[in-house]
C-alpha cells in the first residue's frame, strides 16, 4: 500500500478535545464507566503501578485503565524514564474505550524478577518475551502495542517476531530493531559521539557511577534527549521513583553493554536474535512518529520506511518535541494509537 509522510501534529492539536477529555476526567466521568472498574485517572495524579502478576521471569507492576472489554493497548516506557511517560497519553485511550496496560519493564518501578538465578539480562529479545508473557498472563490475544526508546524496539520486535499478536504498532523513531554485529561496527565520530553514555557504561567506572549517580544521570538524559521540554522537579521526581528498583543498574548497564557485543545475553533468546539481525519486516498496520525537537539519536525515517509492509504512515510532531514524545505530545501520540487499532 503507499506510505504518507506528511501529517504533522503539533502540541495544541488537539487543545479542543483536550480540555474536553480532561473536563471529563476531572468530573469522574469515563465513556462506558458503568462497564468499567478501572478509574481513569487525571495527568497531574501520574500512573500508579497498582495491578501486579506474574509472567514468564518477572513479577510485572502494571497500571490498566479502561473497559475491561475494551480493544487493549500496550504501552512500553524507555530509559530513563517509566510509565508516567504516558500518564496522558493512557487516560486519553481510556476514555476512548480502550483496556490500557502499562507495565514497568524488568529493572523498572515495581516490577521484580520471580528468581534470584535469573539472570539480569537488557537484550532486546528478553524485553520483547516479557511483553509476550505478560499478554499471556493478562489473557490479551492481540493488542495494540506502542512505545518509545526502549519501549519501541520492545513493540517493534513483538509485531516482528508475533504479528499474529498484534493489531497494529505505534513507533517512535521508527524501526529500532538491532544486532550485535552492527553495534560492534564503527561510526562516523559525529554519530559516536552522540552514543557518548553507551561507552561510558561499557566501563566499570560507568557503572559505579550509574549507580551513584542514577537520578542526576537520568535528569541530564532527558534534558540532553528533549532539549525543548520544560518539565518541572516534581514530574521528573515521580519518574525517578522507578530507578530505585534493585535490578535498574545492571539491567542498563547490560542492555548496552549487550549492544556492543562486549558481553552475552542469554542461549535461550539466541533463536530469536538470529531472527532480529536479518533485519525482519514488520506486516502489521503502523504509525511511526518522530519529534522535531529529538536531541537522542535517532534514524532518519526514509531509512526504515521500507521495513513496514502493512498500511504505514509516519508522522512529526511539530513545536519543540523531543525524545520522549508520548509525555510532551500526548495528544498526538494517543490519536496515533487509535489510529493504529482501527486500521486492524
């Protein structure tokens, strides 16, 4: 089918409908609440974690919100940030109708590891069998999945690797999926230097000083990633509460580690790398999205455009918006995700 590659959306959108939904969500009233058991809650309260299950390695923490008989979305946070990331964009969908699940991935928040054998493995295949098994355990055969960072390639590989698992696929900053081979190449020093952080954590001083310093760490990130987004102490602070997990740092410290080839993941995921690294089309309807404003590395989107095979468009989100596009244009990440669920 053809591609499109001009809509654009910017902050103010949406601002009629915005104050709408938000008027809705401040009175307590939901689409279809008298269906629903799961308030939908107003921005400024955040994403509180207070579901938790089982699923495959991990004990996940999860918010869910929506009808439970709504057309579920799954949304994937990145490093270093964590569900809040959508405490917009989640409401938005609820009133919408749709069953939205937001987990902590493994290192994050409340999440935790069901053994202490586990190993405490970043590589993108163990991300992507997390989101597998936790739909599994949530008995959700098909859903809706979106995410940014790591939470894109994590969406990217389920709709790679498990289309029949998916509706439809909302990506920031396109196609994010990787190999070792191609991260032990070299680049250019203008694109190494931009993956200053990565060399920084591939030394042992780089981990202790993650570990030290997690939350100055991450501040700088996101003001290095989203040059443009003024966000306040107190929403970076609620974020930061999800770095305190145990297994953050060596999570981390191992998905870019792993990236580089400088240490190994795990045999029963290699099945799944070798499927990653031929650089697999994804056949399921995608939106693809980029900030005018990304200060994170990021590929141009004419270079993975190709990669999707279903209906696919990809879209700017115009007036300052940085890496973590679902937190600093909700509206337009929210309309993406419905937009994605209804081509299905």
């Amino acid at each position: 089918m053809s591609n499109s590659n001009n809509a654009t959306w910017t902050r103010r959108s949406f601002g009629g409908v915005a104050l709408g939904l938000a008027a809705g969500i401040l009175a307590g009233r939901v689409e279809g609440a008298e269906q629903s058991k799961r308030p939908v809650r107003h921005k400024n309260m955040g994403l509180v974690a207070d579901k938790r299950i089982d699923a495959g390695d991990l004990n996940v923490g999860y918010a869910e919100l929506g009808p439970e008989d709504g057309s579920p979305v799954m949304l994937f946070h990145g490093w270093p940030y964590d569900i809040n990331a959508f405490a917009e964009v989640a409401p938005l969908l609820a009133e919408r109708g749709h069953r939205v699940i937001v987990p902590h991935l493994r290192g994050y928040g409340s999440t935790r590891f069901l053994s202490d054998d586990t190993m405490r493995n970043g590589q993108q295949s163990a991300l992507a069998v997390d989101a597998i098994k936790l739909m599994d355990a949530l008995k959700i055969e098909k859903a809706t999945v979106a995410g940014f960072d790591w939470g894109a390639r994590t969406a990217d590989i389920v709709a790679a690797l498990w289309p029949e698992r998916c509706r439809g696929l909302v990506s920031v900053s396109g196609y994010l999926i990787g190999n070792q081979a191609a991260g032990k190449a070299p680049l250019p020093p203008a694109a190494e230097v931009q993956w200053w952080y990565q060399f920084y954590f591939a030394t042992d001083r780089g981990r202790d000083g993650y570990e030290k310093y997690t939350n100055d760490f991450a501040k700088l990130i996101w003001r290095l990633a989203s040059p443009q987004w003024k966000f306040d102490d107190a929403t970076f602070d609620r974020s930061a509460e999800a770095f305190a997990n145990p297994d953050h740092v060596s999570i981390v410290v191992h998905n870019y580690r792993w990236r580089l080839g400088l240490t190994e993941g795990e045999k029963r995921f290699d099945e799944f790398e070798t499927r990653l690294a031929a650089g697999p089309e994804i056949h399921v309807p995608t939106i693809t999205m980029e900030g005018d404003a990304n200060g994170a590395p990021h590929p141009d989107p004419n270079a993975y455009a190709a990669k999707f095979k279903a209906k696919y468009e990809h879209r700017l989100a115009a007036g300052g918006i940085g890496h973590n596009l679902p937190q600093e244009a909700p509206e337009a990440f929210a309309k993406a995700v419905r937009d994605a669920d209804s081509w299905a």
